[in-house]
C-alpha cells in the first residue's frame, strides 16, 4: 500500500512527488511515456541543443529559491535577450516604449489611443482578453502588441481567453490601480525581478534534479480510480495498485477515464478544456540572426507561424560553432489546421516563412514536433473548473488534483503550483 501515487510525470507531477518523498511518505508516480518530463523535451543531435517544448523558465525569487535547494545552477538569458521583436510588413519591429512611441508599428492614432488608458473606466462583467484591451488600449495595440504576445504565451485565441483567468495579474492591476500604465509604472519601482532561464543542458536537468531517487514507473498509463472502502486502487496499464491518496496530475481531459468509475458525470466536464495543436520546428542554420529573445507575428500578416525563438541567441551552448539555432512555432488556436499537416509540408511552411524574414543561408538541421494537445485554454468562464477541482477533492477524500489547468501554464507556474500544493496536500493529512 502506497501513501501517495501520483499520476503523470511531468514538471507538476515531479515537484509534488518530490516533496511528499522528502516527508518521508512511500509514493510511487506513474508516468504514460517512456520518459519523464512531460511537456519539458531537451534533445541533443548533431551539436544542437534543442526543445520541443517550453524554452525557458521566467523565475522569480520563489523559483530561484526552489531551483538553488535541488543544487541547480541556472543558466541565465544573455542580456540581449531582452530585444524583442515584432513582424509587421516584412520588417522586424523591436518592441519597447520608445519603437511604440517613434516607430511606424502603430500609426499615430493608435499611438495616441495608448495615451487615453489612465482615463478609461474599469470593465464589467468577465470579458475576453480581446474587449479587455480593446477598451483600455485601443485595436492597434491588440492586433500588434498583445495578440502575438499571446501566441507566444498560450498559442491562444484573444478573443476566447478570459482576462480574468488567463491573464489574472492585468484583471487585478487594474481592479487595484484604476490603470495599467500607472501601475506598470508604479510596480516597476518596487517589484523584484523575474529572470528568464534554462540550464547548461537544457530543462531537462531540471527533470533529471526532480526525479532524483523518486520510485517511478514509466510507460504506464493509469487508467481508472477505484474507491475501496478507505484507500484507492488504481488500475494502468501494468498493473493494479493500492495507495490511501492519489494526485492526479495528467492533463485535464485524461479525468473523463481517470474518474469515469468515481464520478462520471463530472468527469466528462474536464473534456471541455481547450488544448490546441502546436508544431515546434527546430532549425539549425547558416545566417545572421539577429541578437535577440525571436520575434513574433501578429494575424494579419497574413503567414502561418506564430513566432519564432533563437535560442542560440538567448543561451550559451546551443549550437554547434559557426551555427545558428532558432526555434518557429505553428498552429495554436488560430490555426488547428496544423494537426492534419504532414511533417514536411509543416517543415516547408516554415522554412519558407523563415526565409522571407531573417537572412537565412542554408538549413542544416531540422527537426519537427507536433504537440495534438499543446497548451490548456483558460477561455472564458474558466473559473468553473476550478470550482469543478474543489467539488471532486470535497467529495473523495485523498483525491488531489494538478498541473498546468489549474496551476497556470507557465513552467514557473506548475513549480510554484506543485510545491503549494503539496504544503495543502501534507497539511490535510496532518
Ligand atoms: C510546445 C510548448 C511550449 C511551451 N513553452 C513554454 C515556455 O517557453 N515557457 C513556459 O514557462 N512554459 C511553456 N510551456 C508550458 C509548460 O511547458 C507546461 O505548462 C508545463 O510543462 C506543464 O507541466 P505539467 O506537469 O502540468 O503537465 P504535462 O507536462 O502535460 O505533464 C503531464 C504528464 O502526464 C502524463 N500522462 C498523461 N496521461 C497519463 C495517464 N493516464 N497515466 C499516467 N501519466 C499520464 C503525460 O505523459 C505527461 O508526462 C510550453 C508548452 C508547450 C506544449
């Protein structure tokens, strides 16, 4: 009989294994793969170093804190990396205040529609991310600020994503200080810095750090959670096992067969997560890429990708000597089409694409990963499925749901998320 057994063995599921292992209790994860990490997919072929799925943690105090206790070194973004870009006609725009000021990115009008912002009211009612900035900024600012930037966040749709859930920390600056810019303006003063990292062998260490002595089963899919009297069984792939609690951190829709015997017909609610199909195309290159985090490409230009990373430019040892790597993503929300694509039609797409915009003078290295079910959307009245997590924990006593549906989406959140809710799962057994 196990204390714990944690199902999926991706960031979330690592970093609450570990911390019930360090508390002494016997906990097994099972994980569906071959391998663990989850999302988090660091290779290494022919010199390049390359992910095929998140790039880099955006630590802050918390994280790094984290990371320092599991001996971990970061590798931190060269400062270069700060320049980003923004692709409008064919021309690279850097994004900071002073291109959105002088710049031709946005006309004068939408320059100055920026201006009104402290003097907008507050919204009513849940609004999408799109009528959220719309109402305080301006179109302009949507189209060829805020709407790449959540392609590059979410590979989401503006128009779907709830303000309120997916982008929280704007819901409530501006519930707190009336207007964004003021407390853009304000917390710059005072708020402590994030870091954009990774490490010297990619986000993998991080796994290899969390999976440490943990007792983990690999290539075994859970498939039902069975309630007996006062512990749980849990049946996979290879076999049956007993444990008094279980944490399921797999993604939203696996609910509809983990809790299809517990609680059916909430079950089948999870589903209704929106989790879009991404491409993630590596290319190793000959060229000039310019120093900087990538650009990224607002709808209306009219191409297929979403953005594209060099993230040869943003870490050391990426790359092999006289080399370039740089990373394109393609689909999301607003091109679901992409999950019909062949891999040398999504690889031609790309390329082409590509060299349309950087100086690019052969591709050397080329390597496709198409996620069918990328990124969990918190669209619109996301908040039920937090209600929805809390009723099927309520109701079975030693059941525990996480990961990034709930968690938030980025790396740093599903750290965050594990450690706390390990501290709540530890404190209710207490
Ligand atoms: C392409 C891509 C790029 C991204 N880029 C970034 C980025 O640059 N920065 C950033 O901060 N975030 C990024 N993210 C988001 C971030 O990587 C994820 O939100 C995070 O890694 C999710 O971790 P998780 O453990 O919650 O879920 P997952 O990583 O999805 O882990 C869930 C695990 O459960 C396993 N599983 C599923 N079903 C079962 C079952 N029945 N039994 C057992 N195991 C099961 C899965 O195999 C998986 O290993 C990106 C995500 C993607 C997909």
């Amino acid at each position: 009989m196990f204390d714990f057994l944690i199902i999926g063995g991706g960031l979330s599921g690592l970093v609450i294994a570990r911390e019930l292992k360090l508390k002494g209790f016997k906990t097994l994860l099972l994980e569906k793969e071959e391998e663990l990490g989850g999302n988090v997919r660091t290779r290494y072929e022919e010199g390049f170093l390359y992910e095929e799925g998140p790039q880099t943690i955006l630590a802050d105090e918390e994280v790094l804190s984290y990371l320092k206790g599991l001996r971990l070194k970061p590798l931190f973004a060269k400062e270069s990396a700060k320049r980003r870009f923004i692709l409008k006609d064919k021309k690279l725009y850097e994004l900071n205040p002073k291109t959105l000021i002088f710049s031709n990115l946005l006309s004068l009008r939408g320059r100055l529609r920026i201006l009104l912002e402290p003097f907008i009211g507050e919204g009513k009612g849940e609004e999408s991310l799109e009528e959220f900035v719309k109402r305080r900024f301006g179109e302009e600012f949507l189209r060829y600020i805020v709407e790449p930037f959540v392609s590059g966040v979410y590979a989401g749709d503006v128009r779907r994503l709830s303000v309120k859930y997916a982008f929280k920390r704007l819901y409530e600056m501006e519930r707190k200080y009336k207007s964004l810019i003021k407390a853009g303006l304000k917390l710059k003063r005072f708020a402590p810095k994030s870091q954009l990292i990774s490490f010297k062998g990619g986000l993998k260490e991080l796994i290899e750090k969390l999976k440490g002595d943990l007792n983990f089963s690999l290539g075994d899919v859970a498939l039902r959670i069975l309630k007996k009297g006062d512990y749980y069984e849990v049946i996979s792939k290879r076999g049956k096992y007993k444990a008094r609690s279980v944490v399921i951190t797999s993604p939203a829709y696996t609910l509809s067969y983990l809790l299809s015997n517990l609680y059916p017909s909430l079950a089948k609610e999870f589903e209704k997560i929106n989790y879009p199909p991404l491409a993630v195309v590596n290319l190793g290159v000959v060229g000039e890429i310019p120093e900087g985090f990538g650009f990224l490409v607002p709808r209306d230009q009219g191409l297929k990708i979403l953005g594209v990373l060099f993230p040869s430019k943003i870490f050391q040892g990426r790359a092999k000597e006289g080399y370039e790597l740089i990373t394109a993503y393609v689909g999301g929300q607003t091109f679901k089409e992409v999950e019909g694509m062949k891999e040398e039609e999504i690889l031609e797409k790309v390329k082409g694409e590509v060299k349309e915009i950087l100086r690019v003078e052969k591709f050397v290295f080329e390597r496709v990963k198409l996620w069918k079910r990328s990124i969990p959307q918190y669209e619109l009245n996301y908040g039920r499925f937090f209600e929805l997590a809390k009723e099927v924990e309520d109701k079975f006593k030693g059941i525990y749901l996480g990961g990034n549906y709930l968690f938030g989406v980025s790396t740093a959140d599903c750290i965050k998320g594990g450690v706390k809710k390990a501290g709540e799962i530890l404190y209710n057994r207490a």
